[in-house]
C-alpha cells in the first residue's frame, strides 16, 4: 500500500492507496489553505482507504436511493454496526463511511480495475470532509474567481456568464497574478480568502482566446468545459497557484466581447447589496459530496464574513482580452496597494 499523510494542525488526513496517487502533490497543495480551520476539539481526522476489484458486487434490494457528488446516481444501505455503504452507479465505486468517534471518519473507496476516474472521485470525497468541517468551524463558502500578486487577493464576482474567469484567466496570462481558483472560495472572519480548486474548468467557447489551452486527447471535456487540475492550467499560463490570500478587492464582471477595452468604476450600495444576496451566495455546488457531509451532520450557510465589505467593490466592463484590461487592473491595484501603505 502508497501511504499519504498531511497534518493540519492538531487535525490529519491520511490516505492508504493501492496504487500510487500521481496528483498527491495537489491534493496537498488544495489541503494547506485549510490548516487553520480544522483546529477544533477533538481534532477531526480522516482515514481514507483506497483499494480496487476485477469487480464490484451490487448492493442488496433494499438499498436505498442517493444522489452522489456531481449529482451521479447512487445507492445507500445502512449496516447493522452503523457504518454506511454506498453504491455509485454512474462512475462504478463502492464507498463505505464508518464514524469512528466525533469527528473521527474512516472512509473506505473501492474502485474496478482499469479505470483512471478513481483519483479525481477519491480526491472529491477527501476534499468534501474537509470543506464541510472548515465550513462549519466558522468559514463561509461564495461563489467566485480569484487570483492574488502576493498578499493581494481579488475576488471576480458576477452572475453566471458575466466572464468571471474570462477577466480571471487574462489577468493570469500577464504572468503578474497567481491562480486562487475559479469558482468556489471559502473566506474567514480575518478577510482571507481560500481556494477550492478542485478543478479549474474553461468554458470551451472561451479557448479560442487563450492559445495557451488547447484540447487534445487527453483532455478531460465534460458538458462543453475543459478540466484542468490548477496545477496544469497554471503551467500552461506560465503563472504559479496560491492557496489564500487577504481579500483587497473585489470586482464584479461584466463581459462586453464588441468592446474595445475596459473600464472600471466603483459598484454603488444597491449593487453590492444584489450581488452579495444573490449569485454570490445562490449557486449549485454539484461537486461537493453532500451525502457525505448529511451523514456527518455538518451543516453550513454560504455567503461572506463582515470583511468582505471593508474591501473596495468595483465593476469591470468591457472586454477582458483587450491589450487594455491588464494596465487596468495593474493601475488598480498599485493604487489600493500605496493607500494601504500609508494609511
């Protein structure tokens, strides 16, 4: 057996696997933002078994219905010992949840031979305990894009289709920011903000502007987007990925393509009110594991910490792939940054 162990503070994850995790190194680079949140007592910690079969043997008729991570059909049957098993249908898995003590989970992942889903199903349900624990010690989840220059987070905001990570990934290509994440954050009481980059997913209609990204045949394109581990998209960029920073701007986006550069002014009461109750806040989170975290009773309300407004709020429009939104953004911020200086 491949042992993995990353310890957070009094907390630990500690994976057990057949086969070597090639993406090790990501999953710890995702885990690191989390240190701090997972300090509560008893400390929680989770054992995490990987093994695979030549074949997976259906659970019994009186399984009940789930729907699974990535809204996967499932199946779920209770043991006489407490311990959960669960059948996934669509990606064949068959997981088993055993609580051992408060806050102490053993989660056991059995895989078919051959297949090479299993790290990134496996990734999604380690990466589940671990949002949810650090969600309901404190930390709220929104919906977003971020990137950071040092201690400089920014956070993109918009509704759906607005060009969050259009503006995102062309300020990344400058090679002046580092990639945070691109849809979902996590921001605390202090103000910082955390990536929850299990993935960073480019709409393929967007590829055409970024000749960094092209699809080949092995590219992982589901539903007209292209996904990449953060580490990947960050190497084609030629930039580096960060796990947090304090949030020091935010910007609402709003993609204009017919546009010939950029302009940026400052969001008004009324429209932060809007943005921050709505799609900040009201998004579907397929990937996230939920009948996991159903089974552990932890519960969390998306939205943001109070910080979160003692940033300035701007709105970007125009079109993100001018020459002239990098010198924007620039501006923006070495301005921000020289008012924190000195005041």
């Amino acid at each position: 057996m491949n042992r993995y162990t990353y310890s957070m503070g009094p907390a630990s994850v500690r994976v057990e696997s057949a086969e070597e995790l090639p993406h090790w190194h990501q999953w710890a680079e995702t885990f690191s933002g989390f240190e701090e949140a997972l300090g509560p007592e008893p400390a929680p910690s989770l054992t995490a078994s990987i093994h695979f079969a030549d074949e997976l043997s259906p659970l019994g008729a009186d399984a009940d219905s789930l729907t699974l991570h990535a809204e996967r059909a499932g199946r779920g049957l209770r043991r006489s010992d407490g311990a959960l098993e669960v059948e996934n249908l669509d990606k064949p898995a068959h997981y088993t949840v055993t609580a051992t003590s408060v806050g102490q989970i053993h989660l056991d992942m059995v895989y078919p031979y051959g297949q090479t889903y299993w790290e990134l199903d496996a990734f999604q349900l380690v990466r589940g305990w671990i949002q949810a624990v650090a969600e309901s010690s404190g930390r709220k989840k929104f919906h977003g894009s971020a990137l950071a220059k040092g201690d400089f987070g920014i956070v993109f905001v918009g509704d759906s289709g607005a060009g969050k990570t259009s503006f995102m990934l062309s300020a990344l290509r400058s090679g002046k920011y580092a990639f945070i994440s691109n849809d979902k954050l996590h921001i605390d009481e202090s103000g910082t903000i955390y990536g929850l980059p299990m993935s960073a997913a480019i709409s393929t209609d967007s590829l055409g502007d970024i000749p960094e990204l092209r699809v080949t045949r092995s590219s992982r394109v589901m539903k007209s987007k292209l996904y990449l581990w953060p580490d990947q998209l960050a190497h084609a960029l030629a930039t580096s990925c960060q796990a947090d920073a304090p949030l020091r701007l935010v910007i609402q986006a709003d993609i204009d393509l017919s546009a010939s550069g950029v302009s940026i002014a400052p969001l008004d009461g009324p429209s932060i009110s809007r943005l921050a109750n709505g799609p900040i806040r009201h998004f579907t989170d397929r990937v996230q594991p939920h009948w996991i975290i159903d089974e552990l009773g932890l519960r969390a309300s998306p939205g943001l910490t109070e910080a979160a407004f003692r940033v300035p709020w701007l709105r970007a429009t125009g079109n993100p792939w001018s020459d002239a939104w990098w010198g924007a953004l620039d501006e923006v911020v070495s301005r921000l940054s020289a008012t924190a200086r000195h005041s």
